[in-house]
C-alpha cells in the first residue's frame, strides 16, 4: 500500500511540474508593460540567424526610411554583435518567391568591442532606398572617426561598401572651412544624426578638435545616400573655442548633440576631467563660449530629440530628461526589458521614436517594431 502511495505521490509530483509555468523573465515581462502603450509597426522575419547569436536579445533591426515620409518592414539592417566576427550590420528583405525573409550578401563588418564605455559606432537607415550609414572610430586609432554607406540590393542579393571606410578628417576636415582656421590636423570626436522631415535628408552634426591648438569647431552635413554633401555645411560658431576643461585635452571621442533651434550644443562624456568615474553632461550655447554641466544627469545620453529632451537607454532603462533647466531635470523613467531603442525619425510628418524588439524561435529569429509619437514618450514612464 505505501509502495501504491509513493506511486501516486511521484506522478502527481510530475504532473504539477510538467504544467508549471515557463521560468520568468523580467525583461519580457518588462517589455510587454511598455510595448502595450506604443504602437505595433509589424514585424521583419522570420530569418535564419547568420551568426552564433542564437538567444541574443541584443540584436537591433533598423527598418528602411521608405523616402515617403515613413518607414517600411519590407527590408532594412539587423546589427548584431557576434562572439567571434565582432559588431556587424546586415541587410534582409521580403523574397515574395519564397514568401520570406532573406540575407541578401554579407555582413559588413563594424569592428570589435570599444574598450571604453563608448559605443564604437553610429549606424542609420539612409534615405531613400537599401542604404545604410555608419560612423565608426577606427579601433587601432581612435582619433580617426570614420564614415561608411553600405548598400543591398534585394533583386541581385547583395550587401556591400563599395568605397570602404572614408576618413573623416582627411576628407573634410583637414580642407576649408575647417582649415584655417584649424592650424593642426582636425579630429571629429563627436557625431549624431538628426531627423529631418525632408524625403531626401537627414542632418548629422560633428564636434572638431584642432590638434595643434586644442580649440574647436561645430560642423553641419547633409547624410542622404550621396552620401554626405559638404556644400550644405554650416560652420559653428565662426571662430574656434576651449572647451577642454570638461572635454578633456586629449579627448578621443564624446558624444555630441546640437540642437539648431534654441542653438545649444551639449556633450555626453564619461570620465571628464570634472566629472571623474561616470557620465556628465554639459551645455553651451552656440557663439557663447561659456558652459555648464547639467548635474542631474548621470547617465550616457543616447539622443536630443525633436522635443529639446535628451534621451538616455543605458542599463536598459529609458530616460527623458529636460536640459532647458538649471541641472537637466528627469522628467521620466521606465523600464525597457528586452526592448531597444532604434532612433527617431519622421512617419506621416510626426517626429516618432522606434523601438526594435528581438524574438527567438529555436535557431530562427524575429523583430518587433514599435513606435510613439516623440511627445508622448514621457507618459511610458507614469
């Protein structure tokens, strides 16, 4: 009779265990929270992985500006950081002939790990069609900031750069207007890219330091797939300025931001000479030489938005702060989970930010898409 109860008592045991939950994990529960209060784009996939990043939740599809005012899943660029070939961007399509998604060529390569808290590059969707732009500091000579446009074509399947990574300061800077003034070699330690409501643009903005004198200079191209027009330049502020003392005087790179309508200039920067061990950042304003740090703001700054807000996603966690107060005030904070912030572009004439969302299903993998009006991005965190 005990052998019948111990029996009974087994199975019973293995019956409640095989109807027990999946192990939880926070980052979808997280993710889900959030992805009900944005807006389902679609989804891209699913696709057979072209690396070992099987479970990666690190992985960030970049969809296509469709050069129609709004984007498109039709085709677009997955980044991914691979153990053994390092950071790469990829490009997949819709085959309608096999009704699925499909790597169109090769990976182009993007370099290994920073060995800094940096991101070691800036990767953008380029208007209009199967262009994609990356800005990358040279990993064997981090003063080098570089630029490469890479482009697939889904009807011949490939995927290539066909000029290579282009320097920088070779092929702007080190020329007028730039030099003079600049006196030494230019080194562009600094470069994001803006939206802009325009089909055919965006606009990028560089941060200039002259090696010889240790001043700067703001510089402003047009990136479109021509790729980046040096005749739409704007040059800031007209004369060369120090601002070493929260830079640093041998800075290799920052994270740099410009916002053209209230013309302030702000920097993100780990490890400043005032601001030891961490993340600062610090704000002047366009021909006022003059500076301040935005001290409640500790965190890497990943964005200025269309709105004037900046936008950090480190540690996974999405916060907007407001830089047009004394100390940059946080405004909102909310969990992201497994969610990863795209950038921000124009759909339908509205400045909306994307989030790109990675699934698994065992070797094969998928991309949510989500959006939000920009203005509306500090209600995820109430």
């Amino acid at each position: 009779m005990k052998r019948i109860l111990r029996f009974f008592a087994l199975t019973l045991a293995l019956l409640l265990l095989s109807c027990s939950p999946p192990p939880f994990k926070l980052s979808i529960s997280e993710s889900a929270k959030i992805a009900k209060q944005l807006t389902f784009e679609g989804q891209a996939g699913p696709i057979d992985p072209m690396s070992s990043n099987q479970g990666n939740t690190d992985i960030v599809f970049i969809p296509e500006k469709d050069g129609a005012g709004g984007i498109t899943l039709q085709a677009g660029f997955v980044y991914s950081m691979d153990p053994l070939n390092g950071q790469q961007v990829s490009f997949i399509a819709y085959d309608g002939s096999q009704a699925k998604y499909v790597h169109e060529g090769s990976p182009q390569g993007l370099g290994p790990l920073s060995s800094d808290p940096y991101p070691n590059f800036l990767v953008q969707s380029v208007k209009n069609t199967h262009n994609v732009i990356a800005f990358q500091f040279d990993h064997a000579s981090p003063t080098n900031n570089q630029y490469a446009l890479a482009t697939g074509d889904p009807n011949l399947g490939t995927f290539n750069s066909p000029g290579g990574w282009i320097s920088l300061h070779t092929t702007f800077i080190d020329v007028p207007p730039f030099k003079p003034p600049f006196v030494g070699t230019g080194r562009v330690i600094g470069v994001s890219i803006s939206p802009d409501p325009s089909s055919l643009l965006d606009r990028s903005f560089w941060l200039v330091c002259d090696s010889a004198t240790n001043n700067y200079l703001e510089g402003e191209f047009d990136v479109s797939q021509n790729p980046i027009t040096p005749p739409g330049i704007n040059l800031r502020p007209g004369a060369t300025y120090d601002i070493s003392s929260f830079v640093g005087t041998s800075a290799k790179r920052v994270l740099y931001y410009f916002n053209p309508v209230t013309t302030r200039s702000y920097v993100s920067v780990w490890d400043s000479p005032m601001s030891l061990g961490n993340w600062s950042t610090w704000v002047w304003i366009d021909n006022v030489p003059t500076y301040w740090q935005l001290s409640s703001i500790d965190h890497r700054i990943d964005a200025l938005l269309t709105t004037g807000e900046l936008f950090s996603t480190e540690g996974n966690t999405g916060r907007v702060y407001d830089p047009a107060t004394p100390t940059g005030s946080l405004e909102a904070e909310f969990p992201l989970g497994d969610l990863r912030f795209i950038g921000e572009v124009y759909i339908g004439g509205t400045p909306t930010v994307l989030f790109s969302q990675v699934l698994w299903y065992g070797r094969q993998v998928s991309f949510n898409v989500y959006s939000l009006p920009t203005s509306r991005l500090t209600t995820l965190g109430q």
